[in-house]
C-alpha cells in the first residue's frame, strides 16, 4: 500500500485517505539529533498534546511539569490570550473583574457602542475561561463568540490552544516548526447527523484556520484512532484502537492477516467523558442539591463544565436568578459567580472516575453543601444509552471491516475518562470483548496520539506550485 494524501479544502490543509505504514517498524526512538520536520498535535476537549517529527524518532513536548495541556482557553478585554493551566490560574485570580458599562471606554456616549453586552445600567466581565471549545467545530449555527465588541470565530479560539502548543514545541526544537499533523475524531462532536458532509466540512476548515493562525504552513490531519494503530508495535492479524475523549468516541480495525496492514474499518459516536459527567448531574447530582426544581432549559445548561461557562458569560443570567428565587436559584448564583463552577465539576469528575475502581463514592463539595453517595451498578445503568450507542461504533467498525470480535487479536485504547472502560467493558457483551481486555490493562494517553501523529509520514510536502 502507498503512501498517500489528498489535497482538499483551501488546497493546503491535507486529509489523509490511506494510511502511510511505511512509518510502522521504523526505529523512531533513535538518540541522533536533526532538524524537525514538523509536529503532530492531538486537540482534545479536554486536554491536548504535542509532539516533534524528526527523521529518525519523535519526541513529546514537556509542557512545564506535565505532557499535556489541558484545553482551556483565557480571553482578556485586553487582548491578553492564554491557554492550559496557566488560563485556569489568571482567570482565578481575575475572573470576577467586572467593568461598568457607563465606564466602559467602548460605550463612551452609552447607546453609541458595538458591544453587544452594553446594558444601561449594566456591566460585563473583563475575562472569560472558555473550554470544550472542540464542540463546536463542526456546528453549521455556531460562528464563535463575541465579547468587548470583538468576534471570536471558533477557529480563532483553537489557534490559541494550538499556539501555545506550537511555542512549546519551537521552544524543545529549537526552531519554528512549520507543519503539523491534526487527529480529528471520525466523528466530530456537534454534527449535524442529517448533514454530515457539511458538518465534516466545516470542522476541518476551522483546524485549518486555527493552525494557520497559530503559525503553521503545511496542515495535514489523520483520524484519532488510525494514529492508534501506526503508533504502536506492528503485530499480525487484527487490530483494534478506541479511543474514548472528553466529547467523542473512535475505534479503527487494522487487518494485516494478508501481508501489509490496512485500516479497515473507522467508526466514532459523539459520547466522550463530560457527557458521562452531565449524566451524573442530571440523575444524582442535581437532584441531590434541588437543582432539578430549576426549568428545564436552566436545569440542562448545569449539566456539564462547557455548557455552565456560557451561563457565565451571558449577562441576562444573574437578573433571571433573580426572578425565579428560591433555595436552587441562590445556589446557581453561588456556582456561577462566587468561584465555584471550576471545582464542582472537578469533583464530579473525580467521583465518576472513582466508581471505575470503586462500587461506590461519596462526592463531598462543602461550598455547596453536597454531600451524596453514588453507587456505580446505578450509573452503569443510567449511561447504558451512551455505552449502547458506544457498542454499536464498534460493531460498526468490525462489520465495515468483515471482521468477528473473536479475530481481534490486540487493542491499543487512548482513554481520557477512566470510568468508561470497566462500563464499556460489560456493555458490550461479545463486540470486541478483546480488544476491551487489552484496553483496560494497557490504556493510552493524547501524548501517544500525538506522538503518532507526528510519526504517520503524513508531514506533508509544499503545495504544488511551490516546487
């Protein structure tokens, strides 16, 4: 099988269509020291890595005391950008910072302003945290953001992720690394089912956008799962990937039983981790602090990290508190504006984490006054849609590639939510149960996929033209 490339979208952004496995079996760990050829880069919902390509190995990126940097991202009114935890630590420090709209210097005369948020009377805050941004890559409706009268289109926020990656890989290489590989979900979070093309469309042009903007040339993009499969050990027979992430789940069926390897089945669902999180909030959780007396549409925006940070940027918010009243509204108020928000849903988090090990846990948060004990026979069968939905990805994978789950010989996973695996594993009856096996004793991390990515030979050539 060739190596082989596509050339689409802007006519520089590269998609691949075939899987270059001139890269597997290659020693790319060797010590010799060259000059990069560019970088792979796995953009998560939650968090995200990077990683160098040079001729004879491939390198992951340290990023301060960590390999990955978590995705969130940092707005100033300044025009301050940041991303990772250093964006979760100043907007702590300063996220309560507000600004009148009578001192505004964007509403000098009042009524004659752009910004959107002015409000007689009102006032607006002088940062947002924004995370879960990867949402909305291919969401037709959704353009961006607006905050100080300025538009952020959804690939301007990426880029500031994807820029902070790029500096910490120029930084460890020594020089501007000017190509990048981008894994993509195979399906993204936020399509639209009855248009997918589109969906699909829009989502790569945004990473385009994005990685142009933070400063790479050449942008070519692989499926999360396919880079699962070239990063790891060649064996023969039949191999299967999953990856499971904050918002979407892949899996991909390698078969090299004829002689060289091909990908032969790709599938992916939009279930990742933080839906398993809102599923615990709107079952257990909620309940548990009287939130579900909240209307609905109030009730649902709580569910998840993501959606509860637009409730914080949208100025209407605090007055319709005020309205309703009552035990839950004050504690709304409480989550959203005393400093709350980020670690709630760390707690929640953990306590999903803990029931992958544990037949139950008690999640404490004494800001709020929580205090519950979740039981994980419960919550398997509360997510049982997602794992369904989950299953039938990977019976889709198999059954594209003519392949029984009895004929999988090994599994890599790239797993960012610990919980799912032991639910995956006893939803799925007989699909892929070995691949399930292999995954819960050999689970991976965004740094593997993008060391992968950086590795596929997918580094791609100058657009033609250009010698």
């Amino acid at each position: 099988m060739s190596d082989q490339i596509l050339q689409t979208l802007s006519g520089e952004a590269l998609v691949s269509t075939d899987v270059p496995y001139s890269a597997i079996g290659c020693d790319i760990y060797s010590p010799s020291v060259t000059a990069p050829l560019g970088c792979g880069i796995d953009f998560g919902t939650s968090n995200s890595a990077v990683s160098i390509a040079y001729a004879d190995r491939v390198e992951v990126v340290p990023i301060g005391q960590a390999r990955t940097l978590p995705s969130f991202i940092y707005l100033h009114r300044s025009g301050r950008r940041a991303a990772g935890d250093a964006a979760v630590r100043t907007f702590l420090k300063s996220g309560h910072a507000k600004t009148d709209c009578w001192k505004c210097p964007l509403a000098p005369y009042g009524w004659d302003t752009d910004c959107r948020q002015y409000r007689k009377g009102g006032g607006c805050s002088d940062a947002r945290l924004l995370a879960g941004v990867k949402h909305e890559l291919a969401k037709l409706g959704f353009a961006g953001t607006n905050s100080w009268a300025t538009d952020f289109s959804v690939g301007a926020l990426v880029s500031v992720v994807l820029k902070r990656l790029k500096d910490e890989a120029d930084k460890a290489a020594g020089e501007s690394t000017t190509s990048v590989v981008l894994g993509h979900p195979v399906v993204f979070a936020g399509a639209d089912p009855e248009n997918r093309a589109a969906s699909d469309a829009e989502a790569f042009k945004r990473l385009e956008q994005a990685a142009h903007e933070a400063g790479f040339i050449h942008v070519a993009f692989l499926p999360e799962p396919t880079a699962a499969v070239i990063g790891t050990p060649m064996r023969h027979g039949v191999e299967v990937a999953v990856d499971f992430g904050g918002g979407t789940f892949d899996v991909a069926v390698m078969d090299s039983r004829n002689g060289e390897p091909r990908i032969a089945g790709l599938s992916g669902v939009a279930i990742g981790g933080e839906i398993l999180d809102g599923v615990l909030l709107e079952t257990s959780v909620g309940p548990a602090l009287g939130l579900d007396a909240l209307p609905y549409w109030l009730f649902n925006e709580l569910r998840t990290a993501s959606s509860v940070r637009l409730l914080m940027a949208d100025p209407g918010i605090p007055s319709i508190l005020a309205r309703l009243g009552g035990p839950a509204s004050e504690l709304v108020h409480s989550l959203l504006y005393e400093g709350h928000a980020y670690d709630f849903y760390k707690a929640i988090e953990a306590a999903k984490i803990s029931l992958s090990s544990n037949d139950t846990t008690e999640l404490r948060f004494a800001p709020l006054g929580l205090q519950v004990t979740l039981r994980r026979s419960a919550f398997e069968s509360m997510i049982r849609p997602e794992l369904d939905l989950v299953r039938k990805a990977i019976d889709s994978a198999l059954a594209e590639a003519s392949v029984t789950p009895k004929k999988s010989t090994a599994c890599c996973s790239r797993v960012g939510r610990p919980t799912f695996l032991r639910f995956a594993r006893t939803s799925s009856d007989c699909s892929a149960q070995s691949a399930w096996n292999s995954a819960t004793h050999s689970p991976r991390s965004c740094t593997d996929w993008a060391s992968a990515l950086s590795s596929c030979g997918l580094i791609p050539s100058p657009p033609r033209g250009e010698g």
